[in-house]
C-alpha cells in the first residue's frame, strides 16, 4: 500500500512540474521595449515629402503578469500606458475604437516607454465572443497587414477632422 501511494505522489509531481515547464514556457510580457514590436502604419515604411509616417502600433505577444490561467494573447499597448488584449477592441466592429491604441507620432512611443516601470499593467476589458468571430472571418478573406494600412488612412482622415 505504502508503493502505491508514493508511485501515486510521485505522478502527481510529475505532472505539477510538467504544467510548471508548459506555464514556464509560455512568455510573459514586460514593459521592456526590447521585447515589442512597433508597427508603423503609415505609408509602408516608404519616405518622401508627401508620405505620411505613423501611426504606430506597439504590441507584444505573450501572458499577463497575473493571469490565474496563462493564455497567450496579443497584447497592444495603450498611450496611457495600460496592456491590453487586442481582442478587446477588435470584437468591437467599429474601426475608430482602434484610435485609442495608436500613438501619433514615434516620440510619444518612446515617451510612453520612458514612464513604464516594474510589472505591466494589464486591463483586463471583455471580450464579446460573436463580434470577434465576425472580425477573425472578415480577416480571412484579406490581408491583415493590407487591413492595416487601409485603417491607418481612415484613421489619419478623422485626425484631420477632428482637428478642423
């Protein structure tokens, strides 16, 4: 009786320490801009007197900080600078709730990445199901970086509005 137990306390650390290697696999973000990517999603990275530069998007794959169940997401960081799950906003359906992901310009990227310090924080905002699949199925029949681009024209238009 005393073998069985142990063989049984025996698999049962093995597995803890199986899903301690699969949670240790997964990366968990920082506020490190070393390990985002920052789009410009302005004019394809071309330069000229009449092409504009930005806006920028600044992401990183990975796991929140303090997530109770790690799950990889994608990650975009706010100018206020708060994480948050891209999904959050994609789910939405209306393209200008995406301006608030966006910095302007690179200085204000940087400048963001000047004030982060110790652990990222992470908003944890919902995320409705339906609008989501309806985002992901009009992503598959294009380009997403495409996608991009044509909403970062959107996107500088209302900036021209709003300023008018």
């Amino acid at each position: 009786m005393t073998l069985t137990l142990l063989a049984k306390m025996k698999s049962v650390l093995n597995a803890r320490r199986e899903g301690l290697k699969l949670v240790s696999r997964m990366r968990t973000i920082t506020n490190d801009y070393h390990d985002a990517q920052v789009l410009n999603l302005g004019s394809r990275g071309k330069r000229g007197p009449y092409l504009e530069d930005g806006p920028y998007l600044v992401t990183q794959t990975g796991v929140a900080p303090r997530d109770p169940i790690p799950k990889t997401r994608m990650f975009v960081l706010r100018p206020d600078g708060c994480w948050v799950d891209f999904n959050a906003y994609a789910c939405q359906g209306k393209p200008e709730v995406m301006d608030e992901l966006v910095f302007p310009g690179i200085a204000e990227v940087m400048q963001t990445f000047s004030r982060l310090f110790a652990q990222p924080r992470v908003l944890d905002l919902p995320i409705n199901e339906e609008g989501l699949k309806a985002w992901i199925e009009r992503q598959a029949a294009g380009d997403p970086l495409q996608a991009a681009y044509a909403w970062a024209i959107e996107y500088r238009k209302r900036q021209r509005d709003k300023r008018r």
